[in-house]
C-alpha cells in the first residue's frame, strides 16, 4: 500500500484524528462517570479522577516522547503511542476497581500524548513558513470537531451498553489509528540524532527551547490561550445551566456552537497561511478577539448584566480567538528549532497542558457559586498575558530580524 501524501486531504485528516484523541478520550466518557462510580462502588469525587489521571499521563509523557521521537523517528515512536492507548483502553474495560481504572486512565493518557506532541514534529519536519502554518490550521480544525461530538458519542454509546463499552469503542479507535499510522505514514524525520537521549543532551535541549526568546514566547502565548478557553470549559457547565438556564440539550448545543466557534478560526488560520499573509494577522486578531470577548465577559459579569444573548456572543469571540492563534503560536514556537522539533513540542504540549490545568483550578478556587466571576476573570487574565507578551516579547524581536534581512538584501 502507498503511503499517504504530505498534501493530501487523508493526511490532514490522519493528523487530526491523532491529535484529536486526547480531547476524544476525555470528553467521551463524561456521560457514563455517574455509572462508573456506582459500578465500582466509589465516590463521585474519585472517578472524577479517571480525567485528571489522564491528563497527568498526557502531559508528562509529552516531555518523553518528543526526545524519543527525535532519537528514534516519528513514525515509530507514534507507532508505540498509539499501541499504548488501545492496550490502556481496552484495560480501561476490564477494571474490577477504582484504582484499577485511574492506572490504566494513565497509561492511556500517555498513549495519546504521543500522537499529539508528534503530530506538531511531522508538521515542522514537512513543512516550512506559510505552508506549515496553513497545515497546522488545518489539522486544528479537525482536532476541533472532537469536544464537539465527543459527549454526544457517549451517550449515544450508553442508549446499548453501559461505561465499560465507551472504552471499548475507544480501544476500538486507538487500534484503528494504530493501523491508519502503520499503513499511511512515512518517516518525517530526515536524520534521527542519534545523542538526543544522553541526559547532558536532552538537559541542553529543553535548556534551548527555555533559552530561545521567540520560540519560548510563543510557548508561553499558545499555553495561555489554551488556558483561556479551558477556563471557559471548566466554567461553562455552571455559568449556562446553573446561572442561564439552559437543559442539557441546550447546554450542548451552546457548547457546540462554540466548538464550532473555534473550527471557523483555525479555518481562517488556514486559508490565510494559503494566501501568505503573514503569521501577524492571524496572531494579532485572534489574541485581540481573545481579549477584548474575555475583558468584556469579566465586565459584565462586574456590572452585573447576565443577558445569555451578550454572554454566548462573547464567549464565540473568544473561542474563535483561540482558534486563530493556536495554529500560529505553535508554528512560531517549532520554527526556530527544526534540529530539536520533537524536544519542541513536547514543551509545547507540557506546557498547555499546564496552564490548562492551573486555569482550571482558578476557576474553581475563585467561584462564588453565585456568578461567573470566576471563569471571567480567568479568562481574562489569561487573554490579557498572552497579548502582552505576544506585543512586548515576540513582535520587537520579530521586527528587528525583518530589518536586519532587508539591510542584508539591501546590502
């Protein structure tokens, strides 16, 4: 069988898919956690954990495999991944307790960090400028369709069995991906470094990802929005239902509708990588939408206007903000360093995953159980760093390099 073209619509659509498995895996289950705890005999609370053990699995084993991606290869390392969490899952269905299903909840988290922090390598080790950063766009769009339909999945899947078989179907798909990356993908890599697991190497690598000042500024830009629409998703539950209104049919179709919110970013993103417009458009609307909607949600809710028509407007803003920028911020953070592109995003992953998790707790830390405040200011404080340091560290780097290239071309 032929391998799958870098430019093809298959391959777009196979990165997506494996980026898109974390959200996936997390999102799926959350109709059947009531089923769950009663089937194991455990407290709401604790399988509540079964999502931040996953997590915890992502986020760490994004720092392991970005190395070994660059020692070994991508397609390898992707191929170990993708194992990893279809054995987790399917383990995920045989649990016989709590503590049984938070380990392998781990495992699988695991499992997925690979395809996320590798799919971000194979872009930076295909594509180059506007190209990579329309593919990026690209991929982000299908990655947004998975919070968007995952829920729905769930509970469609509990309409003909119970919590067990949600992971069943997730082990299903692991294996399908398993096989799509065996079948339809080529190296990326062109030369493995042989030395990228020495420990003083590996320790120099992070230390140049921490040391580079665009590339990390724009680590730190991409985690910061993360955290800005993951404090919206931590939040969103209890400000619509609880303070709007909305049924859970409701709910989810708002939460669509945001979903798809940031599908028409990443789409923008896209085209306007196709057409080289410059990485500054994007970046520039989106950390201004992502702003200007969190600011103003975090005004109104100071004020008092609790309107669901102002508040969901916003809300789409911002969403979309994200979906701008995202593409473009990690493009920016691998660009400056092909040699160690696996180390790259393997920060990058880490990194959002950080921030997401610390938005996360501020949210819940700051709630008033009377008002958003709490997802608002969140919010906000997170869109207003991202701008900030986009405008006060990356575009006076990013100007004096364009001048310094035009003096030489002049020269």
């Amino acid at each position: 069988m032929s391998r799958l073209h870098q430019d093809s619509l298959a391959f777009t659509l196979l990165l997506g898919s494996l980026g898109a498995l974390p959200p996936f895996s997390i999102d799926t289950p959350l109709p059947a956690l009531p089923q769950t705890a009663s089937a194991l005999n455990s407290q709401s609370a604790t399988v509540l954990l079964t999502l931040s053990s996953f997590m915890a699995g992502f986020a760490i084993a994004q720092l392991v495999f970005g190395p070994l991606s660059d020692r070994f290869g991508r397609r390898p390392t992707l191929l170990c991944g993708c194992a990893l969490f279809t054995l987790a899952s399917f383990l995920c269905v045989l649990a016989p307790s709590i503590g049984f299903l938070l380990a392998a909840r781990f495992a699988a988290g695991c499992g997925a960090g690979a395809g996320m922090v590798l799919v971000l390598a194979m872009v930076r080790d295909l594509f180059d400028g506007a190209a990579g950063r329309a593919k990026l766009s690209f991929v982000s769009l299908v990655i947004g369709v998975a919070p968007m339909v995952a829920p729905t999945v769930g509970a469609v899947i509990l309409l003909w069995g119970d919590w067990r078989a949600i992971y069943a179907v997730l082990g299903a798909g692991g294996a399908t991906l398993t096989l799509a990356v065996w079948l339809g993908l080529d190296e990326s890599l062109a030369q493995p470094n042989r030395q990228a697991l020495q420990v003083r190497l590996l320790r120099a690598s992070y230390l140049q990802v921490l040391r580079h000042p665009v590339a990390f500024s724009y680590i730190l830009v991409n985690g910061l929005v993360f955290g800005c629409m993951f404090a919206y998703v931590s939040g969103s539950a209890f400000t619509l239902m609880r303070l709007h209104g909305l049924t859970t049919l409701q709910y989810g179709l708002a939460f669509a509708g945001t979903a798809l919110s940031i599908m028409l970013g990443a789409f923008v993103s896209g085209r306007l990588g196709q057409r080289h417009v410059a990485a500054v458009v994007p970046l520039t609307l989106g950390l201004g939408m992502a702003a200007a909607g969190s600011v103003s949600l975090l005004l109104l809710t100071l004020v008092g206007v609790s309107s669901f028509g102002i508040v969901f407007a916003l809300l789409v803003v911002s969403t979309c903000g994200y979906g701008l920028t995202a593409p473009n911020a990690a493009h920016g953070a691998l660009q400056p360093l092909p040699q160690i592109a696996g180390v790259a995003s393997a920060s990058l992953g880490f990194v959002q995953m950080a921030s997401g998790s610390l938005a996360a707790a501020l949210v819940a830390g700051w709630a008033d159980g009377r008002t958003a405040l709490s997802m608002a200011a969140t919010m906000a404080l997170y869109a207003a760093l991202a701008l900030g340091i986009y405008a006060a560290c990356i575009r006076p780097r990013e100007r004096a390099a364009a001048r310094a290239l035009c003096a030489e071309a002049a020269e």
